[in-house]
C-alpha cells in the first residue's frame, strides 16, 4: 500500500497428518512514520475547513474554505489555520490586521516664493480597487513670521507703499500727498502709514509747524524794528515806550515781532526815531508811535499806540521818515511832509512843528524821497537830487555848510544811484562804486579822514559795492563777495573805538537784499525771508531778553 510498509515476522505454524504444515498468516503492515491510515489510505496530510474567525470591519470572511492540515507521528493532526478575509471594495489592508479606504500622505514639496516656508502637512488620500492609492496633495506654504501675502497672493512681503495719512495742513500751506512706506508685524498686522507731510507756500517759511509770511522789506528806528511781510501785514519789534510795536500793548519792549493792528495791503514801511508809517496799495498812509512833534500827523495824542491814517493824503507812492519829520510823494510827483521842522527838513519857512502834511510848493516833479535825520532829499524827474534841511556837516550836498529851508541841489557830476541816507550823512552806489559825504566824525565816509564832505566824493574801496546802509556815525557795505563790513562808530560791535572798519558778518549762500539801521543796532534782510539783527540789545530790539549785547548777526524769531 502506498505509504504502507510489511510487518515481517516469523510465526509458528503446526503439522497435521491430515493436512500437512498450516499455511503462515499473512505478514501484517503498517503506515509509514508520520503518516496515518484513514480512509483506507496512508496519509499526511488532508484537506478540512478553515477555522472560523472575527474579521476586520469592513472585510468578508471566507467561511469553511478548505484547508489543508497535516500529520505528524509525534504532534498528531495539526491545527487548520484561520478562515482567511478579504477587504471589501475599495479598501486595502496594509497591516494585515484592518481595511482602511483612507490614509494621512504626507504632501509633496513645491517650489515657494521668497520669504516663504513650506508647511509640513499630511493630507488624506483614498484607495480604489481598480486604481490603488490616490496621490498625495501638494504642499502648501506661507510667508515668513512678519512678511504677508500680497494681493495677488504670488509673494511674500514685508513693507509696501501706500497713500499717506490726509492731514489738515497749517494756514498757508500745503499737503504733500505722497505713498509712504508701511510695514507689516505677525499679529499686528499693517502699521499705519505716516501723515502727510506739508511744506508752506512759496515765499512762506516753517516755524514750529507754523507757517510764516517772507520779511520783504526792513525799517529801524532808533531802538525797534519793522518788517513788512509778504502777506503785506506789518511786524515790529523792540523799544515800545512810545508805541513804536504798534499793537496798544502796555510792555515797554517786544522780544518777539508783533503784528501791527489794522493794516493790511501795505506795500512800504518807513521808520524815524520812535515813529513808523505803512503806505498801503490804495495810496494811503498810516502812522504810529512818538507823536511830540506831529511826526504822526496828529496834533493830539503825544503817543499814538496802533496806527491811524493820515487825513487828506491821497495817490501817495512812497513815504520817507526822519528822526522827528514824515514826508509823502503822490503819483503827481508832489512832496509832502509834517513833524519837526526846526530845521527847515519840512520845508516850511516857519520852524514851527507842523501836525499835519504840508505840501511844498517849491518843488515839483518828483520821482523819489528819502528822509535823513533832520533832511530831506528828493530826485526830480530831470534826474537831478535836490535837498533841504539841517546842514552843519554838509549832508545836502550843496557844497556848503548852509541851514536850507528851499530845495538845494547836491552837486555831483556822478549820477546817483541806491542812495542811503543817515543820520548826518548819505551814501549812494554807481556802477559798484562808493560815494559819501556829510559828517565824518567816526570816519564813516571812509576817507581815512575825519573830515566832513559837503559834496559827494568818491570813496576808494578794495571791492565792488553790491548793497550800502548809513546809519547813526556808522556805514554797513556789502561787497560783491557777500561780505558786509561795518565802517565809522564801533557801536554796532560793542567796542569803544571811535574808528572801525571791520568784516562782520559773511552771508554764504544767502543774499541780502535789504539793510536797516538803529541807533546802536542794524537789521539784514535774507532772500530766504528771514531777519537776523546785531549789536546793542538793550530794549529787545536784537529778539533776545537775556543778553545785552549780540555781536554776531542773529535770526529774529516770529514767537
């Protein structure tokens, strides 16, 4: 028998007389080692079913799928393995223990903008019997701590550009609308943009956010200043014991200019000793201040603290005051003058105080005025310049030393030209050069002399002369270098020596287009709009309270 072997053994057979020997039994067998006999048969091994089991959710058991067992002589019939399970569609096993449909991929890197990271995500994906596993998504990514996306949501950024912040700029300025610069934090979010800046109009300067009208024109008298704004009002600052300031104030000095009350539209300011007036565009005049010698226009009060128009003035052009006297030129080309007039500087025969404007009748055509300390010069349409007034140190001009009360002519062969008139004595400009003449007593004619001149002479300098400023025993120049230099009384420099000429001041890049002088103090006028004074400072008239004296040019303050 397969797998079956003989048992060979002897046995014991009898005799018989009858019948003979027996015959032997037949040898017995048996199976093989690890083999068993069932089924008639020899065998190791056999087919059962399968032993049944808990499936996996979402798996199909096969139940009573035949197995195979086998047999083994020492062990006997082994154990049937398990019935096996199959996932159900559209699910796998890849533990061998559940079916799973989905499972967490991790996603695949991409390429990111700069100042961006890729965010490590796991995302998930499906199985399908027919086609396995899905793909897994791409990465995502965002931008870098304190960078965010852009609009279009292609880059990363840290700042941008955006439209500043409207403001309400200051009076007589203007918005500077422009994109300012913003940044972004992680958890702040934007910053907000910057507020627009602002700059003042033209011919407008800043000041502690304040926005300040050009100085145009200067004027000093004996210890105030005036300015005339670009926005045609008036400041002055300084003495104001005689109501100099102009603005009613009971303080004997102003450290700051004041704006004068109730002017508007002037074009020209002039200043005497302690008085001022304004001419405004319809031609009329207004005066302020000291008023003991009707210097501003009025028999009564002494002391005029705002300005008040003078009566029956009419089509006035330009104004020009003395230290104690006031004149006026109308569009007819007539003079008229009011004030002290004890040396004939009114024009008048009588040296009586004159309260209101006196028209000269002894001179017409008229083209231009100024006023000295105690004279008065006029140039007449013919081109000549005619004078009258006090004349003990030849400051008419005539040639004389001659007291004239009747217009005399100022004998030149030189046309004149940026004529500046002082106190006892006048310079004016020609083709760059220098001529002076009248009192001489600090040198400030420049001849090396003290000697008085009663005609004008010319006065050698070492430079062209670009702007000239007589003043009290002083004469300012301007060269075409931009140097100003102070010749005659040393007052301004605080020094006691009665003769100077000395450089004082270098103006750089900046242009002086106007000089004034006071008694002990002179004012420059920038083409930047702004004032700068120097010398005595004992009434503010310098813009300072603390010091007494300020030797180096100084930028007056508008508050």
């Amino acid at each position: 028998m397969s797998n079956g072997e003989l048992i060979r053994k002897n046995v014991i057979i009898k005799y018989s007389t009858q019948w003979g020997w027996e015959k032997p039994p037949i040898c017995s067998w048996q199976c093989k080692n690890d083999y068993i006999f069932e089924g008639g048969k020899c065998i190791n091994s056999k087919m059962v079913s399968c032993k049944p089991i808990r499936a996996p959710k979402n798996s199909t058991l096969e139940w009573g799928k035949p197995v195979e067992i086998t047999y083994s002589s020492n062990d006997g019939w082994s154990n049937p393995q398990n019935c096996p399970w199959n996932c159900d569609k559209n699910y796998t096993s890849e533990d061998g223990e559940s079916c799973i449909s989905t499972k967490s991929d991790k996603c695949f890197d991409i390429e990111h903008p700069e100042n961006s990271h890729l965010v490590d995500k796991f995302y998930q994906v499906y199985y399908s019997s027919k086609w396995g596993w899905g793909k897994p998504k791409k990465c995502s990514w965002e931008c870098d701590e304190n960078f965010t996306l852009t609009e279009d949501k292609k880059s990363c950024i840290h700042e941008k550009k955006v439209p500043c912040t409207p403001i309400t700029p200051p009076q007589n300025s203007q918005e500077i609308k422009e994109n300012v610069t913003i940044k972004f934090t992680t958890g702040k979010g934007w910053s907000s943009p910057d507020y627009c800046k602002w700059s003042c109009d033209e011919n407008y300067y800043e000041y502690k956010e304040v926005c300040i009208p050009f100085d145009i024109a200067l004027t000093s008298g004996g210890d105030f200043n005036c300015s005339l704004k670009y926005d045609h009002t008036v400041t002055c600052w300084g003495d104001n014991q005689f109501g100099q300031i102009g603005v009613n104030r009971n303080e004997k000095t102003s450290k700051y200019p004041a704006k004068v009350n109730g002017l508007k539209d002037i074009i020209q300011i002039d200043s005497g000793w302690r008085h001022s007036c304004a001419l405004n565009k319809s031609g009329k005049v207004f005066c302020w201040g000291d008023n003991g010698h009707g210097q501003v226009g009025f028999e009564k009060p002494e002391i005029l603290k705002e300005p008040k128009e003078i009566p029956d003035l009419e089509n006035i052009v330009k104004i020009a005051l003395g230290w104690r006297h006031s004149c006026a030129l109308n569009k007819n080309g007539e003079i008229f003058c009011w004030g002290r007039n004890f040396d004939g500087q009114i024009g008048h025969e009588s040296k009586e105080n004159l309260y209101s404007p006196y028209k000269n009748e002894h001179i017409n055509d008229i083209v231009d005025i100024f006023a000295g300390g105690f004279h008065t010069i006029v140039q007449v349409k013919d081109g000549s310049f005619k004078s009258w007034g006090f004349n003990q140190f030849g400051q008419l001009g005539d040639g004389t030393l001659t007291k004239r009360v009747l217009p005399t002519k100022i004998q030149s062969n030189i046309d004149i030209k940026h004529l500046s008139i002082g106190d006892f004595h006048n310079c004016f400009i020609n083709s760059e050069e220098l001529y002076c003449w009248g009192k001489n007593d600090f040198g400030q004619l420049l001849n090396n002399t003290l000697v008085n001149e009663s005609t004008p002479k010319k006065i050698k300098f070492n430079s062209k002369v670009e702007n000239i400023k007589a003043g009290y025993g002083f004469t300012l120049i301007l060269d075409s270098n931009k140097k100003l230099y102070l010749v005659g009384k040393a007052v301004l420099l605080n020094e006691s020596i009665q003769r100077k000429r000395d450089l004082i001041f270098v103006t750089e890049n900046k242009r002086v287009i106007d000089i004034s002088a006071g008694e002990n103090h002179a004012c420059l006028l920038l083409n930047n709009g702004r004032t700068l004074c120097f010398g005595k400072n004992s009434l503010n008239q310098i813009g300072s309270e603390s010091e007494k004296f300020i030797k180096e040019p100084k930028n007056i303050l508008p508050f």
